[in-house]
C-alpha cells in the first residue's frame, strides 16, 4: 500500500445513516479456510472437520497441522512435523534468565506475553524477506515454546529447577512434565492432549482478530502473537475459566448453589462459564470437557467439583435458557489435573497459539490493511480556539 493510499483510506467518511455494528458484531471482517463457528447450531469447524470428528480421534499435534497445511497428516508427515516441532522447543538462554528473574508475583500472562516478544530478539532471519518457510518456521518455534515459557515460569516462582526440554513427549504430556517437574500418567495428558484440540481455533475470536490486524500491518510474527496473548488476557475472553473454579470455590458445597445462583441473578451479576457471544446452542466443546471433568473429579475423589458444575448448568437452562461454554467445565478438568488457577487461561493461550499461527499465515497469504471506519458523535466542528489565559 503506498502512502497516498493509505491517506485515502484515513480520510474516508463513513457513510451518512451507518448502522455502528459495536463490537463489529455480525460483521463479516475476512474469509478463512480453518475454522467455522455456527452458532444457531452449536457446531464448531475445522477445516472441513465438525469438532466431535477430531475430539479424541486425532492428537493436537495432528490438529496444528491440519491448521497449518489444511489436511491431516499421513504417518510419514506426522513423524515429520513432530519431529520439526518439538527441536524447536529450547528456549533462548536470556529468555530463561528474564523467566527466571521476573517477579514470583507476576500474572503467567505477562510473563508469556513478554517472553515470546522476546524470542524475536534471536530470531536469526529478521533481516530476511519473510517468506512462506521462515514463518511456518516461526510458527513452530513459537508453538513449540510457549508451553514452555509458562512451565519454567511456574516453576521459577516456586524457586524449583528447570527441568530439561524433552523431545520424547507430546505437546500436553510435556508441559505437564515441566510444571510436575517428571512425567505424568497417561491419562492426565490424554485429557490435557484433547483440551488443546477443542481449543486450538474458533473462527474470528477477539485474540485471533488481534493477531490478524496486528500482522495485516506487515509487523512481524512475534508481534502479532504477542497481540493476541494480550488480548485473550482480557477477562472477558481468555480469562473465564478461572472464574467459574473461583466461583465453585466461593459456592463451596453443593448444599449452596441454589442460593448462589438465585443470589446472583437477582442482583443481575454474570455466572461465569456460561452463554456465548456466537452459540445460541451448546457449545460443541462442552460435551467433551463434561465427560473429561466427570472422569477426572471421580478420580481424585471430589466429585462434587462435577456435581454443583451439573447443577449449575441445569439451574442457567431452566431459568435463562443459557447453555455453559468450553470455560465452564475446562475449569474442573484442568483444576483436576492439579493445575494452579492462573495457569488457567495460559493453557489456554498454549492451545490456541497454533490457531493464532494458522490465521497469521492465512493472513498473508492475500493480505489487506484492517482499517474500519467509526462515526464521529463528538462536538460538532465550529469550535473556536480561545487564547490559554483566557479560557475558563
């Protein structure tokens, strides 16, 4: 885009009589080949591929590269890409020393935030013409690295040692060997591995959006993720899973949830983990979290955690016909796992890195400038400059 284009683009009125779409709800911003939300319907795309086709069928690692080269890998790609994939996983040593020195109180948010800006700081080809390769390449190593980057940080704040990358492990089983400081049983990552399936994309979310605006500039990669990680910190999008096992909390036994609810309504406060701004029916990845979180509370011996999530749900049905979300029951699964809350929504951000990767790519792939208009409500124009020791 030239300079005049884009004075051109800056000085556009917006048409008189615009409806203003706040939010740009239901607006259609780009086209995308990765991933479909219906809504009315409650089904989630990947692909080609409904979410319940893919959720404990194929592994995450299968899934990032469905996203990334839009068909799932045969045996020989797979061994391939895993392979490309987790040699990425070292993270450069002045990376670690900021980890390991960041304040012990830090949220894992801004540590990531910051550590993966960081990683464009070593990134050897930023001098080159970023072409298809280097940023798949980025893409990769930024994947490979985030999980890390939340682990060591997890660690550090509990002054506990760093525990070596590894390459012998999936995505789920060695994040969970970096927090737990030594590999974990099978079926903990088997359900983390699922958790980071549901989550990896969906459609044109608030994080994704970011990342697309921020690469639409011809920024760079790093950049746009840290974009996006900033954005999914917000409380009301990456942030509500930890909400809804503070709320369990708060509620404490099953005895009370009735009077929480009731309470909460009437003072017309939000129940976190459930209505979506885009399903108007249940969220497709709620059934597979459910039975994950069912699983796992009858393992660890506090099934009640499931028990006032279930009452919860049918409560928000009957009286506000809301279904709950993926937040609301990933919160118990991963508070089953013996994760620390505020690791919540870094998961989160772990899974959903490769969807962010995916979009940036697509992106470029036919980029153009996000540059929408906004209407003017302020005063109108006729104001006339009084003098500074003559104003009021």
């Amino acid at each position: 885009m030239t300079v005049a284009e884009g004075r051109k683009i800056e000085s556009t009125p917006a048409p008189k009589g615009t409806n203003v779409a706040r939010g740009l709800e239901g607006i259609v911003a780009n086209t995308t080949r990765l991933s479909d939300v219906i809504g009315d319907k409650g089904q989630l795309i990947y692909a080609g591929y409904d979410i319940n086709d893919l959720a404990g069928k194929v592994s995450y690692k299968e899934v990032v590269y469905l996203l990334w080269k839009g068909k799932l890998p045969n045996r020989r790609e797979l061994d391939e890409f895993t392979h490309a994939l987790r040699a990425e996983r070292q993270l450069p040593d002045p990376v670690i020393k900021f980890i390991t020195s960041a304040p012990k109180n830090a949220d894992p948010m801004d540590v990531m935030r910051t550590a993966i800006s960081m990683l464009g700081l070593y990134d050897t080809d930023m001098d080159k013409e970023a072409t298809r390769q280097i940023n798949e390449r980025r893409a990769r190593s930024i994947t490979a690295k985030i999980g890390v980057i939340a682990a060591y940080f997890h660690r550090a704040r509990q002054g506990k040692s760093l525990p070596p990358v590894r390459d012998d492990l999936t995505e789920a089983e060695h994040f969970l060997y970096l927090i737990c400081g030594e590999p974990q049983a099978k079926e903990a990552s088997d359900a983390l591995d699922v958790a980071f399936v549901l989550h990896a994309d969906h459609g044109m979310n608030a994080s994704t959006f970011s990342a697309r605006v921020t690469i639409s500039t011809l920024s760079d990669f790093y950049s746009a993720v840290t974009s996006a990680i900033g954005t999914l910190k917000g409380p009301l999008h990456g942030g509500a899973n930890e909400g809804v096992i503070q709320m369990l909390q708060e509620i404490g036994e099953e005895k009370n949830v009735d009077a929480y609810i009731e309470k909460q309504l009437a003072q017309k406060k939000k129940i976190m983990g459930i209505g979506h701004r885009v399903y108007k029916a249940l969220d497709p990845r709620a059934p597979h979290l459910r039975a994950m979180a069912a699983k796992l509370s009858e393992k660890i011996g506090e099934p009640k955690w499931i028990r006032m999530s279930e009452r919860i749900a049918q409560l928000m049905k009957e009286k506000k016909n809301l279904n709950a979300n993926v937040d609301f029951y990933s919160a118990t699964v991963y508070y089953s796992l013996g994760i620390p809350t505020d690791l919540f929504t870094p998961i989160f951000a772990i899974a959903r890195c490769s969807g962010w990767c995916a979009h940036v790519l697509e992106q470029l792939e036919d980029n153009r400038l996000y540059r929408p208009l906004s209407q003017y409500v302020g005063e109108p124009i006729g104001k006339k400059v009084i003098p500074i020791d003559k104003r009021p």
